[in-house]
C-alpha cells in the first residue's frame, strides 16, 4: 500500500493521493503506476525513483519555501538533465535545486543536491543534512537573522546547529566555519582560492584548488579540475591548465559546470572526441563493441555516458530521453529507465 509521508499532504488511500497521475509508458515498469500529488517529492523519490527518500527531504522544502522558492513538481523535468529530481525553483533567478539521482551512485554522494544548469548540474551539498547545515549557519550570520530556519528545525527536532555556534567557533569567516563544521562544499573552495589569488597569494590560491581536486571530495563531478584548469590559466601556467582541462573531460561532462567548449578550448580538443561519441551511441557502434567481445549492459553503459555527454554540449536532453531509458534497460537498470522516462 503506497503511503503518503510527505508532512505536509494528509495521508489519504493510494487511489486518492493528488491529482497528477504517473502514467507509464508502454516498457514501464508496473511499479511506476501510481497517483501521486505534484509537490510530493517524497513518494516520487521512493516509488518513482526508487531509492529510500532522504530522512529531512520534507524538512528541507519547507526551509526552501520559508527561504522564498517555490516548489516545482518532481516531472518538471522538459529541458534538463534527465538524472535529477526538482524540488523547488528560485522566484528570482528561475534557477532550480535538485536531488541528483545517479544510475550508479559514488559512495557518500547517494543523492547530493545540486542546482540545475543548461549544461548540467552545479554541486550545491553532497548531502540534505550538510545543505541544512549550511542554511542555518548562514542564516545566523546574515543581516536578516530572523530564525525562521531555526524555529522550523527546532519544530522538527532537528538540532544541526544553534544560533551562537559561529561566534562560538572563534573562526575567521563564515566560509572556514563551513568547511571545518560542516562539510566541503565547490563553491567555498572555489571563493577561498580566488580570495587568495586576489591577495596575491598564488601558493594559497593553488594548495586550495589542489585541496578541492582530491578525487575522494567529489567523486564523478568534473568541476574541481575545471576550476583548477581555469586558475592555472590566469597564473600562466598553460600546460598545467591543459592537463587539469583533460581531467575534467575524463568525468561526466554534464558535471562540468560550464559550457563543454570551454573546457575543451583548454584542454586543445577539436572534434574529435564529438564525433566519436556520435559513433558510439549509432547500432552500428554498438555492433562493433559487440564483435570486440565486450558485455552488452557495459555497452549499454558507456552508451547512455555518451548520450548525456553529448546531450550537454547543447542542452538537447529531451531529444536524448527515449534512447537514454532504453540504454538503461538494457543495461538492466530498469527503474532508472522508467525514472528517466517520466516527465510532465
């Protein structure tokens, strides 16, 4: 029986849950035909999406909203990468958070939160807790110091932080409180380097880009060598830059945090690359894998890699959806090819 948890939708019987229906396509998954209510992240997350949903993921919508976004259905998917979840859009900027939900997740990045770009996905916190965390520290140290984030976790008896930890802590800023208690987060990192860079301290500049770079940080993203590519350009140092650039287009190039092009500018890529990815994603490349004895899910696999790379150099993601969950399936990942299947 599919119950309704999100807090703040009354539990009704499954057949009356919401109004939008999850209608699946002719190879969905029975699993996916389920009535659901738009705002209800929750079940989308655990029915849909089918990964056991993030303990404070209600807590953290309610403190988006309180922040002034509103809440966006989970389908609202047209235009972006088909691997996330939205939650909530930016009244101001049209900007969305997202969960990300990965095919196969790296450890401790199960379903980090990120905000939704053209070309892909920024990493805002690798966890809900630590994006809380951070919500709650920034809010004690702003001009507007309301609480209202506070009272709301207080409610919730969640205790991550208490007004006063900030000063307490005796730290020299709000961005070292961060990454000494409560995580690492990309754009901390990418604000102290280019402060010291500022300073004219290059060394500084440098030993925290390399810091951010550490593999085991930010596994499966790209932009921590993009940055430090970028910052080894405005120092001159070229071929470094170009290394660091060909790193980053070793990753998912929809983690890159900016255009493809101007990474691969960087790194001295022409063509070449686009056009082998386009090979590979034809039957006639999936053939050729095939006669080279390789499995027919890794096939499968690097298939539906090279699918979303391409699809980012543009941000054609629609046009790739149907070929994407095919991939998927035949990779036997067949809920996440009915979650990428699933849009409004």
């Amino acid at each position: 029986m599919l119950r309704c948890v999100y807090p703040c939708v009354p539990q009704v019987p499954p057949h009356q849950v919401g109004a939008t229906c999850f209608r699946s396509r002719p190879k969905t998954s029975p699993l996916i035909r389920c009535l659901i209510s738009a705002p209800d992240h929750i079940t989308y997350v655990k029915e849909v999406a089918s990964v056991e949903p993030p303990p404070k993921l209600g807590l953290m919508l309610d403190l988006l909203q309180i922040r002034g976004a509103k809440l966006v259905s989970p389908l609202n998917k047209k235009g972006i990468l088909p691997l996330v979840i939205p939650l909530a859009e930016d009244t101001k900027t049209g900007t969305f958070t997202a969960l990300l939900r990965w095919p196969t997740p790296p450890e401790g990045m199960e379903m980090p939160v990120v905000e939704v770009q053209k070309h892909g996905v920024f990493l805002l916190a690798k966890t809900i807790d630590q994006y809380i965390h951070r919500l709650l520290v920034e809010e004690d140290t702003s001009r507007d110091n309301s609480q209202m984030l506070h009272k709301r976790c207080e409610y919730a008896g969640v205790s991550l932080y208490k007004p006063g930890d900030f000063d307490d802590a005796n730290m020299p800023n709000v961005q070292v409180y961060l990454m000494k208690k409560v995580g690492l987060f990309p754009d901390v990192f990418e604000y102290l380097s280019k402060q010291h860079l500022e300073r004219g301290d290059q060394v500084s500049a440098l030993i925290t880009a390399e810091f951010y770079a550490n593999k085991k940080h930010f596994p499966g993203f790209a932009r921590p060598f993009v940055f430090n590519a970028e910052l080894m350009c405005k120092i001159g140092r070229d071929l470094e830059a170009k290394d660091a650039a060909k790193v980053a287009l070793k990753s998912p190039w929809w983690t890159l945090g900016c255009k493809y092009e101007d990474v691969a500018k960087i790194a001295g890529w022409g063509d070449e690359q686009i056009e082998y990815m386009k090979e590979k994603v034809t039957e006639e490349g999936k053939k050729e894998e095939l006669h080279k004895g390789k499995a027919p899910a890794q096939i499968a696999l690097d298939q539906a890699a090279f699918l979303l790379d391409l699809a980012s150099i543009d941000g054609s993601w629609d046009d790739i959806r149907s070929q994407l969950a095919e991939c998927y399936r035949e990779a036997g990942l067949a809920q996440i090819s009915d979650f990428v299947l699933l849009t409004n």
